[in-house]
C-alpha cells in the first residue's frame, strides 16, 4: 500500500514507515502533518477526488535541516572575473506514520431503513 502526495509544489511516493526530505515547512518539530494524497495504492489504484477525499495521510515533522552545498562559479575568460556563490536549501524530515482509508460510513451513523424501524 503506498500513495502518492504533493508536499510544497512535488510530489512524492510514500509508504508507511519511510521518511522524506521536503522544502522547508513552518511546522515545528513533533507537530503532526496530513499529507494530501493525488494517487493512493492497495488492491487497485485509485484516482478520484471524491475517493482520495477518504484517504488520509499523517506524517510527524522529525526535525529541520540543511541541503548539501551547491557551488555555483560566474567566469569570464581574458577579464580576470571571477565569481564564487554558494547555496544551501533548508529542508524539513518528515515521517510518515499511517496511511489509511476511512471507512465509507461515519461511526455512530445508522442506516435510514433502521431508524424508521421498518
């Protein structure tokens, strides 16, 4: 079972258990996530809205980190320019603990045909 789901503008494969690097989230860490699901996985795929509606990803922020050192050099030749730039990008570690499909019926929701008795 596994999902697909779109966390700051990209879109990741999930199953429980694993653990992703995301863009920087404001959440702190410890702070429960619901992830919104596009494709969601078990016996058969499933695609529509009105369905993913019932799928609910939750992830747990593990903590705030930084990406690998990207360097980046301007040159120009015959001119002496030079120009050193570096970047880092801030990413959040989530962990996804559950992926579930709720039920169709709420809890405590009796059919019609029972309350009217008949």
């Amino acid at each position: 079972m596994y999902a697909i789901v779109k966390v700051g503008g990209r879109q990741y494969r999930v199953e429980e258990g694993d653990s992703l690097l995301v863009n920087r989230m404001r959440e702190d860490e410890g702070t429960k996530v619901e992830l919104r699901p596009i494709l969601f996985r078990d016996d058969e795929a499933i695609l529509d809205p009105g369905e993913l509606a019932k799928v609910k990803v939750e992830a747990v922020v593990a903590g705030h980190e930084r990406g690998p050192k990207i360097h980046v050099l301007k040159f120009k030749p015959k001119h002496g320019y030079k120009k050193r730039m570096g970047h880092r990008s801030d990413l959040t570690r989530l962990e996804v603990r559950e992926i579930k499909m709720m039920s169709r019926k709420r809890p405590g929701q009796a059919d019609k045909e029972t309350e009217d008795g008949a």
